[in-house]
C-alpha cells in the first residue's frame, strides 16, 4: 500500500474527461444547405457531454436565430425552434457579430434567443480564447 496522499479530483474534469472549451462559428443562412442543421447538432452533442460551448453567430448565421422563419413554403423544415433548447443543455454563450447584425438591419428583438453581441474585435479575443474553433 503507497503511503502517498490521494490525488484530488481536477476541476477541469467530469464523468466523460477532460473539458474543452468549443467555439461554434455559424456563418452559413439557416436553410438551402446543411451546414446550420449540422452545427447545431455538433453543439448539442458536445453540450451533451459537458463540454463549454460558446455559439457564435456571424454573416448570413444571423438567421439561424431569426424568428418567424417560414422555410415550409420552400419545402424545407424549420428547425430554428431548437436553439431555444440550447439552454437546457446550458449552452448559454451565445454571441452574435454586431457588424452582421447591423448590415442585415436586424436587433436583439428580431432572436428567438438571448445573445450577447459582440464587435469584430471582442469576437476575435473570444475566438483567440477556445481551444476549438469549428466555423459553417
């Protein structure tokens, strides 16, 4: 038997490992490919398993979170209604680019979620703090 003291738990691990810090880069128009759909499958799948997930929403992204989406008339489902489920998953960093926001004429009140907008340079810094950045 080792006369050595037990090794204390490390605060940067739970059940499934070791925490990663995910940063999800959206840029893609919610519908007409499948890149939105994939990335917020990817986001709930590493929330899933207790990953800190930041969202970011930037250029045509804007949309994803868009309310009163209508993509049935094009024949396409709209999943939107399922960011609304991120915080259940606590997913709660969610971030939209203040430029994009801007150039497409939407505010805070035209989302289906709470964000925190952000400007090309603090999106930058947050970016520069992840040790995974996957942008669609």
């Amino acid at each position: 038997m080792s006369d050595l003291p037990p090794i204390p738990p490390d605060d940067d691990e739970d059940d499934f490992g070791v925490v990663k810090k995910f940063c999800y880069v959206n840029r893609k128009a919610p519908y007409g490919t499948v890149y939105a759909l994939e990335s917020l499958e990817m986001v709930l799948i590493a929330a899933a398993f207790d990953q800190d997930v930041s969202v970011v929403f930037m250029d045509d992204g804007v949309y994803q979170i868009k309310s009163d989406q209508a993509p049935e008339a094009a024949g396409m489902k709209n999943f939107s209604k399922t960011y609304r489920a991120l915080e259940g998953y606590d997913v709660e960093k969610l971030y939209v680019s203040k430029e994009s926001m801007e150039e497409r004429g939407l505010t805070t009140d035209d989302f289906l979620v709470d964000v925190e907008v952000l400007d090309h340079a603090a999106l930058s810094a947050l970016m520069a703090e992840q040790e995974v950045v996957i942008t669609s």
